[in-house]
C-alpha cells in the first residue's frame, strides 16, 4: 500500500498529499502552471511594445527577429541523447539552433555526423577541442579528468566561438559597418549550458548573452546535491564506516519517508576507508549550487514524476522549468549516438511472442567486473526467458573482451532465446510488442524510456542519480523493483520473474505511462512549461538584442558625445537606482531600512520613502552618496494615533492621498535625475545631481497600490514582507482553510485543537497560533465566511504579491525553509535574505527609530553580571491593560532577577482612574528597586547582545523574533496581534529557543517562565545553536547571502531593461 508521501511523489491520487500545487492530483486531471513565470516577462513586452517606433539597422533586423540558442551538453552519451531532444523540440518552435559537440565527438559521429538538422536549415552542428587526446578512454573512471580538461582547455575556444557568434559580434561588425559574422543564421541570443559546465554560464554571462541551465540527471537527484550541506551540518553525511546502508535519510525535503543512505547518489558514499567525502560530491554539489546564478533551470522531467523535488528545488533558482519526456515530445532527432547501432536485433524480436522478451542493457558508461556478468548472464538464463543483451566492447572491466565461447554463449550459441548486440536502438526497443521487461541502471534517459513505454523495469544502479532513480522506480512509482548493491544470479533470476510477471507492477508501469503521454500532449504540464520556456528564450533574447542596438548606438556615438536630456549617462549604463518604499509603522521601516543599506553596499542607488509625519520624528541622517530621504503625506492630521485600531483608517488615506503624491513622485524620479518638487532630504539640488532615474521600487507587501502604480509606470516593482513567511503561508491558505471547516472558529472553540490546512505546518499549528486576526472571523447564515476587514487587507495583500517581478522576505531557509518551498510556486520569484540587521556591512545602517532610544540603560547592563538580566519589550504598537501590566511586573519581580523593561508612554491603557492606577514607570521602580530599569525606548540590538542579558521577554514581532534568534538569547513570547501568534509557536514547538506563553496573562506564568528560560541549558544551547546557524545564512556564501547577491543581479537586470525601455521610447 502507497503512503500519502509517496502518492504525493508520484503525483497519484491522495486524500491529503501535502505538495500538490493543484487542487486535484488525479492523472486525468489538467495540472495548473506547475512553476513560476518568467520574472521579465511583462518588462520585456514593455520593451517590445515601445521599440515598435524605433527600428533596428535595416542590415540586422531581419535575422534578430529569431531566437538563435547555443545548445552546450556535457560531451557524453547521456547528456547528448537528452539535450538533442531538446534541441530538435527548439527547433520545432521556431527557433534557430546550434549545438556544439567536442571535436573528439564529431570525429567519433564520423559519416553520421549531421551537418544540418532533419530537414531543417534552423540547425546546425559546431565543435570545440575538449583538450584530451584522441585516445584517452573519457570512460567513467576518467569522467574527471574530461570534467577538468573541458574547464581548463575548452574555456577559450568556447568564449571565442560565442563571441564571433553572438550579438556582440554583429554589434561589433556594425560599429565598423562589416559583413554579418554569422551567415543566414542570427546571431545567438541565448545559451543553454548543461548543469555541469557552470563555467559556460560564467561565460555567456561575461559576454552579456542570457544564459540557462540544463540538468539532464532527476529533479530527486539534484534536490540530493542541493542538500548536501544539510547533510553534513546534521551530521547524516560523511556515512560512518561500516554503517547500515538500509539508514533512513532525513535531510533531503520531501524525501524524509523513502530514502535510505544507500539510496542516495553513488558520490555520497565514502570512496574508501580512509576518505570520508568522495571529492565528486563537493563538486556536483557546488555545481547544483551554481544553478541559482543562471536565468533558468531546465529539467528532463514531469510533475507526474517529481512534483515534491521540483516545489523544493524551485525556491534554489530564479525559474525553474520541468519540460520532459523530451524524447517523447520532440519530433525523431538527428542522429547522436557515438556508438553504432545494430538493427538487425529489430529482426530478431519481431519473432519473438508479445511480451516475453528481457531487454538488458546498463548503459553506456557502466563497467562491470567478470564476476558481475557471470552472475548476470546466469540468472538471465535461469529466468528461461528470451532476452536481447547489450554488451559493449568496453563494458567487462577486468578482461581486454569476452572470450568467443562466452560471447557465443551469451548469444545462445546461435539459438532464438538469446541475442548480444554492441549497441541498440533502445527506443525502438522498448515500445516493440515483444519486450516485456528492461534490466536497466537506471540511468534518467533509460528510466524516462522505459517509464514512457509502460515496460516494467528491474534496476540495477551503477553510479550518480542512478540510486536514486532506482528507489523511485521501486518504492515511489512502483513501476519496477530495485535490485540495488546486489548482483547475484538468483536475485536477479527472482527480480526478472516477478516483473516479467507481475500484473501489479505491469499495471502501474502502464498506468503511468499513459500519464506522461498525457503530460507532453498539447495542454499537457510538461507541453505547456515547455511553451513557456521558449516564450522566456524569446523574451530573453529580446532583452539581448536591445543591448545590442545600445552598444551599437553608443559606439556609433563616441565615448564623449552627450546623451539627450531625458535619459542620464549613468542610467544609460544601467545604473540601478531603487525606491524603497516601507509602510510608515516602526517596525516595517525597522527591516527596510537595513535592506536600503545592503543595496548601498552593493552599489545599488536608493531612495528611501518616509510619510511626511515620520520624516519630522525620524532622523535621516545621510550617511551615503547614493543614499537619500523623501517623503509623501500620508493623508492624517499630525495629532493622529496612527495606532493599530487606526490601521484600516491609516491604509485608506494612504491609498487616497498618499497614493497621488506617490505617482507624481515616482513618474518624476523614474524619468529624470534632477530633484524633485517634493522631498524631505537635507540637501539642496546639488545633492541629487549624480542620482540616476529610478529604475526599480520595492514596495512593502502591504501598499499593494505603490506597486500597481510603479508597474503602471512602467517601473518594474518587487514586493517585501517584513513578516514572517509561516505567517504569510496562513494568509495565503485562507480560502483552503474555509474550505476545509477550519474557518471560521466555532464560538466554543477549543483553541488548541489542531489546523490542518496550512501544508507543511499541521505537526504543530494549533488554531490559537494562527495570526490573531483569524479568531474574529465569521460565518454568516448562508455560511459564508466572513473575514475580519483587516485579514481581508492582509489576504489580499498576499495575493497580490503574486503580481510583483518577485518577493522579498526577511527570513533565512534555516528558519523557514518548509514555508518558502510552499509559498514559491505561486510567486514569480522569491528571495530569503535575511535576517538583514545581522548582514556583514562596512558602516551601520542609518537610524531607523521613531522613538528616542535611552543609551543610559546599557550603562546599567554594564553593570551586571553574565546572562543576569531579563530583558522586557513589547514592541512599537502593543497596548496592555493595567492589569496586565501588573500581572507582568509581579511576575517578573518574583522570578528574582534584574530586569530591564522598554515601557513606551503610550503603553498600558488605564481601566481605573489615573490616581488609583499610578505612574508605570514609578510603580516598575517602586517594585524593584536597584534590581530594574525602565525605559521608553532602548537600542534593542545593541542591548541584545550585551553579555548581561540571559533572557528576551517579547511580544515576537518578526524584528524582534530575529533579533532574539541572531543574538542566541533564550526568549518567552507573549504575542499580541498579527503574525506575532505564530512566531511565538515556533520559537517555543518548532526551534526550541523559548518558550511560548500566548493567551496567559498570570504571574505565576510569568514567573515560572521567565525562570525556565533564564535557567534551562536545553532552550539556551538551541538558542546559541540557532544562533550559529543563522549568523552562517548571513556571512559570505551563506543561504541568506547568496541569496541576496541573486537578488541584486534580478534588480540589476530589471533597471537594466527599464533603462533601455525608456531610452527606447
């Protein structure tokens, strides 16, 4: 019987299967748009709409009206035959082709080296020297030596090639008025470079030619090399010597219930006894890092087969496309096998009876020793089936060839039961009538061959992601069995019966096939992606063409000419300038501010979006000269609370009034570096006159205006949550959990009963968790739901930021790796870079705080011992009760420690009379004495990393819950509203840093906790352990920092095309 993680894997039907990105996962269903579109889409249709007008030189316009793509397969039999596939399924859309071979592989083709396509003058054929000689075996054992020699020789002769063939060079010929470099062909504007040649994507990208990535192994096997660094760090890898391969494995998402260490690809097993990591596996893992820099990610697979690893590798890349079975979409390719097949085995199983042929064939780069195929021949012969061997030349290790009589042996001394051929036609062996059964190592083109056909399969994995693929083949699909780590005749004897056999087996191998062909249709997931993927090919090119007409243009200009007044020199060089734009609540300007000072770093331009209220309460010094402060009204009166009860109020002025100066600011900035009427800086005019235009806005998530009015300004927008992504996944399952039940809340209800409805979650989430605005939903008396207006604003919000060129959030994968897996797949692009207060940075970011922050009160710390102190805020809007302002200081007093209590003026609401009531801050001073300080505000990092403090009692803001988390200081939440309900549940259920002490006001609760998280070395250890962590994410060559480096580039890129977009126009 399948389990539910299972059927999620294979994309069969499941009650509750946990990754479906669909409603329904049944086979017959049509799949939604499985992945992401293109992040530059809709820019580059701006572009295109406004260059109408301005035409290309006449000489060049006919042939850039084609895509032209570079084809770059890593030069073996396996990665030819799938990248051919794709190749001729390019040129089926229309789209010109070259694809380049080694030398050593067109002379190997020899005679059947194509010179042009099948029939189409769209492709055709280069080479490149691989820099071995001609007799160097490039078998598996020497896969490394080819792997080093193509980064170190072929580097040159590809860099030159796609120099004279790319638009730079026909930019170049038109500077000097020369001929066109590349014949009838256009010039190429895109590259596709297998996942292994990283170094070709460098290249492409150092010659501003777009550049994708093509993996030609599983999705499983990559989401394995992806979490590589997951492994080590949970100490699953390096295997110990002498350790149970049958182990389950944890590390890899998704996996968690089917993987076991010998599951794993070949490379993450100790190559000896002395060695504890094979130097291969540091070398795909880094080469699977590396995918995130190219424009896209290009797999030979469906969601029918790996729709769970591709949810989870997708927040790893910029797009991600799964377009495969390529063999069964694309039209018969032109020849690519470096072996020679023999046909004449076609005659020979056209007199055999339907199904009653074993087909055996281990690839072409497997060796195996003569012991191995002594056992493999002897249980194909004990099965007393008929079978069709193919055995090459090289593939018996340990002798130079088969001795005759054992050839003819193996043939059946010339009888029917038996043929040995060098090399086959594979796929016109699988679908023959007469195969019933395919002894295979699982290599992903013979995997996806025979999953195709409906042939059953019996798996013996050789190296890489065979292993893996073998384990889906058995324990997932259940299309064939998994023969893994044993080669012993009456094994083999066994597996071969039972699949040849086997009604269960038969019957899934076919049902799945059928899926697949339902998958490469038209309309089907993987045609579809496809589609999509060659309308990103077009648009990039697009992009690459209109850098070309620049170059073009400026060096028909000369180096000194003035460019006209309506574009800057530094925009026309593709200067990004970002409009920062936070909303105007401290601690949403708390997180964006840091990530404006990560930008400057970065040597992007900023301008950084106050309200008029909050730029005369904030201090904006000006610590950057790429760096300035406006404003914008927000629509109240300067007496207005602003306060959270005001925020619905707040949100509507802002759109009415703050919206207008906000298009007229933005179309001002956007087309013109000079200074604006309307600003709040220090500075005079001269202080702008080295400002680019503004090229991007990131807009915070909840000013869904800001970004619809940037886009309609034709200025690319990206959204940011200051929030956390758990609580940006609840709002975005809203309309699931009404569908489910779990919304509204009974009137009775029992507020620790479980919710199911949020993916990845339902091990921990209590209702109680969700955010605090889910408890005032409603059902009317149709049983409709009812939102609370303000979940209703935040649910929209979360949807719409679906419609910004991607999302930013202030978060690590360490922390929330499930919920940016679940949240990607409905967004255009995500990006995890955070914590940002703790990124590395050359000068601190400018102050961020609304409020007067009381330095005096880490004169006090100083004064304390180690870890002595509580440390108590509740943030920038929470309001208690004098009541429980009691509750809390009586607890507090009566855990006996020092505490230090930001205590804001406008905190406590009196329920009594000022007189009964009292001053707080006197009554915190009356109660504890030397033991306490309070103030209205404190510089909260500096005071959470001070030595003194041992413990963080907060409300769990998001800021707050990082700075807790970055500073490894144990934490007991309180929260009081917004997404606080959920951090506070992870910190306490989930990372094991504090404890969660949500819906309780006691204080003897407040006591008991304070004390467990002063004193528990469990909670401090998980605290400082996390700490660890996190503070990794954010150094160089962290999650966080790669992360954002990726960023920078996706904003570089998109100022890049506004730039010549409006240069255009």
């Amino acid at each position: 019987m399948a389990t539910k993680q299972e059927l999620a894997w294979s994309g069969r039907p499941a009650a509750t299967a946990n990754f479906s990105l669909a409603k329904g996962n049944h086979p017959t269903s049509q799949p939604r748009q499985l992945l992401r579109p293109s992040p530059v889409a809709a820019s580059i249709r701006r572009f295109q709409k406004s260059s109408i007008s301005s035409p290309l030189p006449k000489r060049r316009s006919a042939a850039m009206a084609a895509p032209h793509v570079l084809v770059f397969p890593f030069p073996i039999q396996g990665h030819i035959n799938c990248m051919l596939h794709f190749t001729t399924a390019l040129v089926d859309a229309g789209v010109h082709v070259t694809f380049l071979h080694t030398d050593h592989n067109i002379r190997r083709l020899g005679g059947r080296a194509p010179s042009a396509g099948p029939g189409s003058p769209r492709l055709h054929f280069l080479s490149v020297p691989d820099g071995l000689p001609d007799d160097h075996p490039r078998s598996e054992a020497y896969l490394v030596d080819l792997y080093k020699s193509l980064a170190a020789a072929t580097r040159g002769p590809y860099r030159d090639l796609l120099a004279r063939s790319s638009s730079l060079a026909t930019a170049a010929a038109d500077a000097a008025g020369a001929d066109e470099p590349t014949g009838d062909f256009p010039p190429v504007t895109c590259v596709v470079a297998d996942g292994l040649l990283s170094w070709a994507v460098e290249v492409a990208d150092e010659l501003g030619v777009p550049a994708i990535v093509f993996r030609t192994a599983s999705a499983c096997s990559l989401l394995a090399y992806l979490s590589v660094p997951k492994l080590f760090e949970l100490g699953e890898l390096p295997f110990p010597v002498g350790g149970d391969l049958d182990e389950p494995v944890r590390a890899v998402p998704g996996m968690e219930t089917i993987l076991r260490r010998r599951d794993l690809p070949s490379q993450c097993r100790r190559p000896n006894a002395t060695d504890e990591v094979n130097p291969g596996l540091r070398a795909l893992a880094k080469v699977s890092a590396d995918s995130s820099k190219a424009r896209a990610l290009v797999l030979n697979t469906t969601a029918t087969l790996e729709r769970t690893a591709l949810e989870h590798i997708a927040p790893h890349v910029r797009d991600l496309f799964a377009i495969g079975p390529l063999h069964a979409m694309s039209s018969s390719p032109a020849s690519c096998s470096l072996l020679r097949e023999d046909g004449g085995c076609m005659a020979w199983l056209d007199g055999q009876p339907d199904r009653s042929v074993v087909y055996a064939s281990l690839g072409s780069l497997a060796t195996i020793s003569r012991e191995q195929f002594t056992e493999l021949f002897a249980g194909l012969l004990a099965t007393g089936y008929p079978f069709l061997w193919v055995l090459r030349p090289d593939m018996v290790a340990d002798a130079v060839a088969l001795q005759d009589e054992e050839v003819r042996a193996a043939d059946g001394g010339g009888s029917s039961k038996a043929r040995v051929v060098a090399w086959a036609p594979q796929r016109e062996v699988l679908r023959h009538r007469a195969v019933g059964c395919f002894l295979t190592h699982a290599g992903w083109n013979s995997t996806l061959e025979a999953v195709v056909e409906g042939v059953p399969t019996v798996c013996w994995p050789f190296s890489a992601d065979q292993q893996m693929n073998s384990r889906f083949v058995g324990a997932v699909w259940r299309t064939g069995l998994d023969m893994k780590d044993v080669c012993d005749r009456a094994v083999v004897e066994r597996t071969v019966r039972e699949a040849m056999e086997s009604a269960k087996i038969r019957g899934a191998a076919q049902a799945m096939a059928e899926q697949l062909k339902c998958d490469v249709a038209a309309g089907g997931s993987s045609a579809t992606e496809f589609q999509r993927l060659v309308g990103l090919i077009r648009e990039l090119s697009a992009l690459s063409e209109t850098r070309v007409v620049e170059r073009t243009r400026r060096s028909r200009q000369g180096s000194n000419r003035m460019l006209s007044s309506r574009s800057s020199s530094t925009a026309m060089a593709g200067e990004a300038h970002v409009l920062v734009f936070p909303v105007p609540a401290q601690g949403h300007i708390n997180a964006m501010l840091p990530f404006a000072a990560a930008l400057l770093d970065a040597g992007v331009f900023v301008t950084f979006l106050h309200t008029d209220h909050n730029s005369r309460r904030a201090s904006s010094v000006v610590a950057s000269p790429r760096l300035r402060f406006m404003s914008i009204p927000d629509g109240l009166a300067d007496d207005h609370p602003r306060s959270l009860g005001a925020m619905l109020e707040f949100d509507r002025a802002m759109r009415e009034v703050g919206g207008v100066s906000y298009r007229a600011l933005l179309a001002s900035l956007s087309s013109s570096a000079g200074r604006p009427s309307h600003d709040a800086s220090d500075g005079g005019d001269g202080d702008y006159k080295s400002f680019p235009p503004v090229t991007c806005v990131v807009a915070d998530g909840l000013l869904t205006w800001a970004i619809d009015v940037s886009e309609d300004l034709g200025v690319p927008a990206l959204a940011f949550r200051t929030s956390s992504a758990s609580s940006f996944l609840t709002y975005q399952t809203v309309p699931k959990l009404a569908d489910l039940g779990e919304l509204p809340f009974p009137s009775d209800a029992d507020l620790d009963e479980p919710v199911h409805g949020v993916p990845g979650m339902e091990s921990f989430l209590r209702r109680r968790d969700l955010p605090s605005v889910f408890r005032r939903c409603r059902g009317d008396t149709d049983g409709v739901l009812d939102l609370d207006p303000f979940l209703r604003l935040l649910a929209k919000a979360t949807v719409h930021s679906s419609k910004a060129r991607a999302l930013v959030f202030n978060t690590a994968g360490s922390l929330e790796g499930p919920a940016l897996e679940h949240i990607a797949p409905r967004m255009c692009d995500v990006f995890a870079i955070g914590p940002l207060h703790a990124v590395p940075s050359p000068a601190p970011p400018p102050a961020s705080s609304l409020w007067s922050e009381d330095d005096g009160c880490v004169a006090w710390l100083d004064g304390h011992a180690d870890r002595s102190v509580v440390y108590v805020s509740l943030g920038s809007v929470a309001v208690i009760t004098d009541g429980q302002f009691t509750e809390f200081l009586s607890g507090l007093v009566a855990a006996g420690h020092p505490f230090l209590w930001a205590l804001r003026p406008d905190m406590v609401v009196m329920t009594r009379s000022q007189d009964d009531a009292g001053d707080p801050h006197e009554a915190i001073r009356a109660a504890g004495g030397s033991k306490t300080r309070v103030v209205a505000w404190a510089p909260q990092r500096e005071v959470l990393r001070h030595r003194a403090v041992g413990c963080f009692l907060t409300h769990a803001g998001w800021n707050s819950t990082l700075e807790g988390v970055v500073a490894g200081v144990p934490m007991v939440c309180w929260p009081f509203f917004g997404d606080q309900q959920i951090n506070s549940r992870l910190v306490g259920a989930v990372w094991g840093n504090g404890l969660d002490m949500k819906d309780v006001c006691e204080r003897d609760v407040v006591e008991r906790m304070v004390r467990e998280a002063m004193e528990s070395e469990a909670i401090r250890s998980s605290a400082e352990a996390l700490a660890d962590v996190v503070r990794r994410d954010v150094a160089d060559g962290g999650s966080s920092a790669r992360e954002f480096e990726r960023l920078v580039r996706f904003i570089k890129d998109l100022s890049m095309e506004h730039a010549k977009s409006y240069h255009q126009n």
